[in-house]
C-alpha cells in the first residue's frame, strides 16, 4: 500500500505549475510500466489508460498540473516535499497528486467487470482546458469518480463523496459614459453613476439554488472589483465592474438584467460548470466503498469548489468527486496530505472500480 505514497512522494517533486510535461511523462511511465493497460498521451499532454472490457465504463480522474509554488516550496531540483507527523508537505501533495497517486494504484491493481480507465488532465487549474479538450475528442467515459478533496467535509479526517459541486461564472460590467470636465458634470455621462446603478442590479439579484440527490446547493452572487475615472476633475467616461458567481447545476442568476442600465454591457469572462450526479445508485456505491475503506462514516456532501467533474457531467458523465484533500490544504504555503488518507484512497477508488455498475 506504500505504493501510493511513495509514487506521491515522487511526483509532487516534479514542477508542474508552468510545464506540465514532466510530470505527464512521470505519470505516462509508470503506467507503461507498472500496468498492461493500453496507454495514450494525447495532443494536448493529457494521460489517458484503458483495461478491461465490458458495456460501461468507469473512470479515475485526475489533474497533474498545479497552481505555482511559494518560495520555501522550492528548491534547485524541483518542489520540496517532506514526510513528518504521518503527512506529506509540498505543492501538489493535496491537489492532487495524493489523489492522483491512489488512482494510479488502484488502476493498477482493481479487478473490474468492465472497462476502468484512467485519466491525468493538464490545466485543471487554468479553467480545465485539458478535460475540455479531451471531451472534445470524445472522451465519454458512463461514470467517474474525481479525485479532488472531499475529506473532513462530514467529520474531521472523514473523506466523503460529492455528489454536487458549484461551478463559477466570472463576469464584467463594462460601462461607457461620455466625459466632460467635473466643473460642469451635466455635460458628460458619468460612467462610475452607471456603474453603481448596474452593482444596485447585482446586489438585488437572487442567488441561484437547486436540490441535488436530497443536497441543498446554493449558490452567490457578488460586485468583487470596481475601476473607474481618469483624473480628479474629469466625468469618467468608462468603468468596469467585476462580478464573480457561484453557480449550481440548472441555475444562474439573471446577470443579463444589469444591460437594462444606458451604457452597460455584460461580458462573461469565464464560466467553470457546476456538477450533479444524476445516479443516486452510483453514488451509493462509492459511500459504501468509502465506508468499507475507512472507521469513520462518510456521507454525501456537497463541494464548494469547481472542479474537472463539471465539464465531464456536461458532457454526459456520471460523476462523484471523493479525494484525499482536506478543506484549506491546497493552494497554501503549508500545502499537505494526510499519507493514511492517500492510503484510504486507493482502497476507495478500488473499491468503486470493481463496484456494479448496473
């Protein structure tokens, strides 16, 4: 069961937060090496294996890229990673290479009915272009389970199973005025007063909200940004407003109505989907391979986060997101995971691949 940990150990060292093809070589070996699975590095750096056969499909995600690294998380030969007090310390460990280290081990070692893939994206983090792109080509896996963090959502230490996340919508209000000199303001068009009355628009706009398999999902809605004006005595002319939205499967809020305001376009800038698993069966089963994994009872929760699941679920995939990171480890300067966690993990993710799929 070392395996997991050892292999996290060794590809969280490998920088990949500019480049991600040493880490999608690193990922792409050992699956050559360790598996008979037929294995594909596709255009767009994206690692792709299959083994076994059968009418439906489950898949094992994953991302091998990450955001970049503080300084002390840094040294001459790549990230630094350190094991103490039963953790490993490092930029990846939590997202995702713990996770992505449990699913390769577990690709490697489950017994399915049916055909098991595996697949480590590139540009998660840069909006999920590689989970894009290999939608496009085709990538129509019937189930997957993500492995992005899903542990201590329940209960301290507990690693559940997502079965809805938020996606986010970022926007801008661009605002045209027309100047003049602030001596005479009736003679120009005051952009940031346009402004304000489009941010009014927002502030009243309900957030989104549905139901996922029994799950609340709400989302939210927020002026996050402001920039406007030229000079101390000049009408601004322009203005733009930054609107960031979190978004649930089925519902947005209605941002087209600030337009209603003279001078006002909305321009979406970027729109990560949400994700709801449409299978409650499917979900179920991943809980009682979570149970079967772990002392602690895990439950179905819901993530706040967008992840790779949003685009796969647009695009017709059965998905759950259940992995080794905890609330506040990724992204940080302490960036860390719980090495038993990684262990659990591949015991999770074999579980829910040697599961009936119906």
């Amino acid at each position: 069961m070392h395996d997991a940990v050892d292999l996290t150990h060794r590809l969280a060292e490998i920088p990949s937060h500019e480049d991600e093809r040493a880490a999608g070589d690193a990922v792409e070996s050992w699956l050559r090496t360790e598996t008979d699975a037929a294995v594909e590095r596709d255009a767009h750096g994206n690692v792709i294996a299959r083994r076994g056969a059968g009418e439906r499909s489950l898949a094992l995600v994953g991302h091998h890229d990450v955001v970049p690294p503080a300084d002390e998380q840094v040294a001459d030969d790549g990230y630094v990673i350190a094991e103490r007090d039963g953790r490993l310390y490092g930029r990846g460990t939590a997202d995702m290479k713990g996770s992505l280290a449990a699913a390769m081990v577990a690709f490697r070692d489950a017994a399915p009915e049916h055909e098991l893939v595996f697949a480590s994206f590139v540009g998660e983090e840069r909006g999920g272009v590689g989970a894009r792109a290999a939608v496009d080509d085709g990538f129509a896996p019937d189930f997957a389970v993500v492995g992005e963090g899903s542990t201590g959502y329940s209960a301290p230490g507990v690693t559940d199973v997502a079965v809805a996340h938020k996606g986010r919508r970022g926007s801008t209000l661009r605002v045209a005025g027309e100047s003049a000199h602030a001596s005479e303001p009736e003679a120009g068009a005051n952009a940031v007063y346009r402004a304000c009355d489009a941010v009014d628009v927002v502030r009243d706009l309900d957030a989104p909200a549905t139901t996922v398999l029994g799950h609340d999902v709400r989302g939210s809605v927020a002026v996050t940004e402001i920039e406007g004006g030229s000079a101390w005595n000049v009408i601004p002319e322009s203005c733009a407003v930054t609107v960031d939205e979190r978004t649930v499967p089925g519902d947005r809020a209605a941002l087209e109505r600030t337009e209603a305001v003279d001078g006002v376009e909305w321009v979406v800038d970027q729109d990560l989907p949400p994700m709801a698993c449409d299978d409650a069966g499917f979900a179920d089963g991943v809980v009682e391979a979570a149970r079967t994994a772990q002392e602690g009872d895990p439950e179905r929760v819901v993530k706040p986060h967008a992840t790779d699941a949003g685009w796969l679920a647009a695009a017709g995939t059965t998905c759950v997101v259940c992995g080794a990171a905890e609330p506040g480890e990724a992204h940080t300067d302490a960036e860390s995971v719980s090495v038993d966690v990684v262990e659990r993990c591949v015991r999770i993710y074999r579980g829910a691949a040697e599961s009936d799929l119906g």
